[in-house]
C-alpha cells in the first residue's frame, strides 16, 4: 500500500496580507498529480485542512473542489481534523462523504473506530486521531489530568484495544495532530499548551507501522514510521530554509517498508536579507533574490527615511522591514521628569528607537497627534448643546 503523507494545507490563510489561495491551489495540483504518477493508494491529511474554525467561502470551494478530484482519482482519502478546525463545520457531510471514498474523521467519539482498507497482504487499520482538546476530554474520558500526553495516551489505548482485537497480522496507520518531542517548531504555528506544556513523547505512538503527524510546519522525521510532513506551504519567515512537500510512504506485508519525499512546488520564495540599507540596494550577490518575498533587516544607524519605499524599488515584494535591538539605544529611556509634557516624551521616543531626533515636520506632526489625543469631542457636543440653549431662553 502506498500513502501519501501531507498535513497543515491551512486553506485561505494570508501571509503578511498576500493572498495565498492560488498557490494553494497550485499545490493541489500537484498532489493530484503525484497520485496518479507515484500510484497512491491512500492520501491522509493530518490536520488544520483550513486556517481557521470558520473559513471563509474562497477556502470552502477549495477544499470542496479538492475532496471532490480525489474522490474521482485512483487514490482513498483520510482527514482528521487539527486545533485549527471547526470540527463540526469540517465533518459535516462525513457519513456521506465515506460512500465516496474520502473519510474525515473529526469526532473523538470515532476514535478507537478506524477506516480499514485492503491491499493484496491484508487489512490496513488507519486510525484518524482528531485534535484532542484535553479541557473537553478530562471528565468524559477520565483522564486524571489535563494535558496533550494524557488526551493521546487514552487515545493511543483505544486504538491499541482495537489493533489486538483484529490480530498480529493486521498492519497500522495513526494520523496525530500533536507537538511531539524532539522536533521544533515554526513561528506560523497556533500554541497548543496546556499549563505550560505541549509536548507529547514518542513512546505515545510505539508499535504503530505508520504514524503520520501533523501541527508543525517543517518536515522532521522522530524515527522511520514517525514523522511530520510539514505545511505544503511556507507561512512564515522562520519557514525560508525548510523544504516543502510530502511523505510517500509504502506499507511492506511486515508493515513500514520506506518512506521518500517528494518536493511540493515554490509559487514565491522566502528570503531574509541584512544589512545597510545602501549595501542592499547595490549587493550584485542579490540579484537572485528581486522576485522573492523578502523579510529586510536593516542594521543602519540612525533609521533612513522612506526605507520601505526604496527597497521595494529593487525588491518590490518586500513584506517586513525591522531592525536588530543593536541599531538603536540599547537603554531604557530614562523615566521622565514629573510635569513633562506628552509631547516631549513622544519626542524623546522617537529619538531612542530611530537614533536620531524627530525632524521639524515630525515634531509637529506629533504635536497635533497629541492634541488630538487630548482633545474630548464631547466636550464639543456639550458647549454646542449649551450655546443652543442659552440662545433659545434668550
């Protein structure tokens, strides 16, 4: 049996305000394609299908357009749902969607209840673990504590008390949408603790075949039949190094045979660039970089005016401009004296983060920015309704 491993597609997110609809769209291509080309057997997604619990109606036909192509391809389907999921909205339709080939599961009543396939050595058990949420599990399954372990751990039992009941032969897939010890995390990922803790040890899954895990954005693999497949998509700067795709998995008659990446497609590269502004705009070593999505650090001092708007001239789809804490007063600014005007602080503000004093017009600009501030509308409204009647009784 060969599977194909993705997860955390997160369908209708932006990234820093760039529409990225298309270009999930462009990987549902390929995923189509790879199942005919590598003769998948099996595509399971382990989690956050959309961005968010209610997605908005362009990721809705997406997802609907994409369950229908693989409903009609060679290939049978198994979703679960991840923390970024509406588990209702997602599993809506699920009973009708199983006649259909394509399974979701999103309940955590279903858990212990696999989708069982066939290939020509027997049963595959694939046991589709929703995000369990261990606030909501702690008193209907008796957990004893509140934490991602103890969710996944009574979990992992049902499933074991139904991999024993179908005998040594059967062979098993685990989808988990979890942070599991010894990988490391991106910065697009929703925080998932519970009292300070996320982590869930490998041992939770030991003597599954397959566990196909999802919920971090890189690719890791903990051991031979663990393993992330990753976001098919970068979703944030600290994403620009790591590779996107997905697992091609092949179950042996034994059980885990091999697993091979295969490289998902790169609409627009992610590039962090550093240094003067004026070494940028000139470095020839850049020229590479001028159609990338570009993160700019700018280590000038003090801060060039319009920096932004000259570097989108040679890099115009730059989306973050920062500077490092050594390109500005490394102190705290001192306390201001008793009876400064807020003016003045604004003022002082602006010289400790940029480096250099407000100009002229910047200091004026911040003059009428504080008035504004001060300045009670109402109080408008109060002397008007006072002056119209005062004037009616005259």
């Amino acid at each position: 049996m060969r599977i194909l491993h993705t997860s955390d597609w997160h369908l209708g997110r932006s990234f820093h305000r760039e529409d990225l609809l298309g270009h999930q769209g462009a990987f549902i291509d390929h995923l189509i394609g790879v199942v005919e080309s590598e003769k998948v057997d099996v595509v399971v997604v382990s989690g956050d299908v959309y961005d968010r619990a209610l997605p908005h109606v362009d990721a809705v036909a997406l997802a609907d357009e994409t369950f229908a192509r693989l409903a009609a391809s060679r290939a049978k389907v198994v979703v679960s749902s991840g923390n970024h999921d509406s588990a209702q909205r997602l599993g809506f339709g699920a009973r009708l969607m199983d006649h259909a080939g394509v399974h979701v599961r999103t309940d955590a009543s279903s858990v212990g209840t696999p989708v069982v396939l066939k290939d020509r050595h027997g049963d595959v058990a694939i046991h589709a673990i929703p995000y369990l949420d261990p606030s909501a599990l702690l008193d209907p399954w008796s957990l004893g504590h509140r934490s991602h372990e103890a969710a996944l751990s009574e979990a992992m039992r049902r499933v074991r008390s139904d991999l024993t009941a179908r005998g040594p032969k059967a062979r098993s897939v685990v989808l988990a949408h979890a942070f599991v010890a010894g990988a490391e995390p991106s910065e697009s990922e929703r925080d998932i603790s519970v009292g300070g803790v996320s982590r869930v040890a490998t041992c939770v899954f030991s003597g599954i075949d397959y566990t196909a895990l999802g919920h971090l954005h890189g690719s890791h693999v903990l051991s031979p039949g663990l393993r992330y497949s990753g976001s098919p998509l970068a979703y944030s700067f600290s994403e620009a190094d790591q590779v996107k795709g997905t697992w091609l998995v092949e179950l042996t008659a034994k059980g885990f045979g091999s697993a091979s990446w295969i490289d998902a497609p790169v609409p627009r590269r992610l590039s962090r660039i550093t240094g003067k502004l004026s070494e940028l705009l000139k470095d020839p070593a850049l020229a590479d970089r001028e159609d990338d999505w570009v993160q700019a650090t700018l280590t000038d001092v003090p801060r060039p005016a319009r920096a932004m708007e000259q570097l989108r001239r040679r890099f115009p789809h730059t989306l973050v401009l920062q500077f490092p804490p050594s390109a500005v007063d490394p102190k705290a600014p001192a306390r201001p004296a008793s009876g400064t005007s807020d003016h003045a602080i604004a003022v002082d503000f602006v010289r400790h983060v940029r480096g250099s004093k407000a100009t002229k017009a910047e200091t004026a600009l911040l003059q009428e920015a504080v008035d504004g501030c001060c300045h009670d509308p109402d109080q408008d409204v109060l002397v008007s309704t006072s002056g119209a009647s005062d004037g009616e009784g005259g």
